[in-house]
C-alpha cells in the first residue's frame, strides 16, 4: 500500500511540475536570462535557427547581456554553403571563451564543432573531452556534464582553427522518489 501512495504522489507530483513548466523555456532573442533551464546558441554571419539565440562578431560578454564572447574581435563568423541546420555558419574561435550567465547548478553541455586539428574543449577551467581532427555528422558533438558554483559558465576551445558551430546547455535536474539513499543519474 505504502508502494502505491508513493507512485501516486510521483505522478502527481511529475505531472504537475512538467505543466508549470510549461515545456521547455527557450531563450529570448536579446539574451540568455538566468532562470531558465535551456539555453539554445547559434554561432555564425546567417539568421538563427527557430528557438536558437545568434552568436557573431559582435556577442561580446557585457555584465547584463548574459553570454558572449570574452574578447571583443577575437571570434570571425562566416557563412557556409551547407543546408544542414545548425551547419550553415559557425564562428572561428581564437583565444577566446564563451561566458553564458547560468544559475548555480549542474548543465549537460553540448557542443557543435570542428577544427583541423584535434579540438579540446575546456568548462570552467577543466577538460571536458576532445572533438577528433576532421569530424563530421555526430563525432563533431561533445556532449558533457559540468557544474557551475559562481553564477557563470565559461567555454573554451583549443585547437588549429576552431570552428563552432551551437552549444546548447540544459539544467539538470535530480529527484528522489523514495527512501533510502539518493542514488546518482
């Protein structure tokens, strides 16, 4: 019985919590605010993708904007020939992080891009994998989980001619639905 009661209230309690949500919260065109879950950024010289925010040239991290590069004309946007979404255009990125205002929390992170070389991808401060010299279709995807502690995720890439592409950032969120001790995942 007591089983019951609790699946009960999960459901509840889930249902409930994904319709005050009311879907996923998608960033508004001027910029990146803090108390949303998703964050959806599509870096080049062409229009944005539906629901993507436009990162170029001129995105530079400003307090009150919410992201953007940290160095102002260190990033050179370009458009490609491609059809793909997402793959239009892409910005190379040089000596220069991308700093996206975020809530203190955990954020499955997942970067679009490419270089020439092997590219190594840095989030607040750490290794968080490498994107293989070349890589097309999904080996140019990095997905990864990092936690933000001072209010301010910072990306970096480091590698001949970094090309990205999108980042796209989700909270992540953890419940407990029972006794016993919290499990991870």
């Amino acid at each position: 019985m007591k089983r019951y009661v609790r699946c009960v209230w999960a459901i509840l309690l889930l249902f409930f919590f994904i319709m005050g949500m009311g879907g996923p919260a998608q960033p508004k065109a001027a910029a990146a605010h803090h108390s949303q879950d998703l964050f959806l950024f599509d870096f080049g010289k062409g229009p944005a993708e539906k629901d993507y925010v436009k990162v170029n040239e001129s995105s530079v991290y400003q307090n009150g904007a919410g992201y953007g590069f940290s160095q102002a004309g260190s990033a050179v946007c370009k458009k490609t020939q491609k059809k793909e979404a997402l793959k239009k255009d892409y910005c190379v990125v040089n000596r220069t992080a991308f700093l996206a205002v975020l809530s203190p929390g955990e954020y499955r992170v997942t970067v679009f891009a490419s270089s020439r070389g092997e590219l190594k991808l840095y989030a607040e401060g750490e290794e968080m994998g490498t994107i293989p010299a070349g890589a097309k279709g999904s080996s140019a995807e990095k997905a990864f989980t990092v936690t933000v502690d001072d209010g301010r995720l910072d990306l970096e890439w480091k590698g001949p001619q970094p090309k990205v592409y999108a980042v796209e950032i989700s909270k992540v969120y953890r419940f407990d639905f029972g006794d016993g001790p919290l499990a991870s995942g």
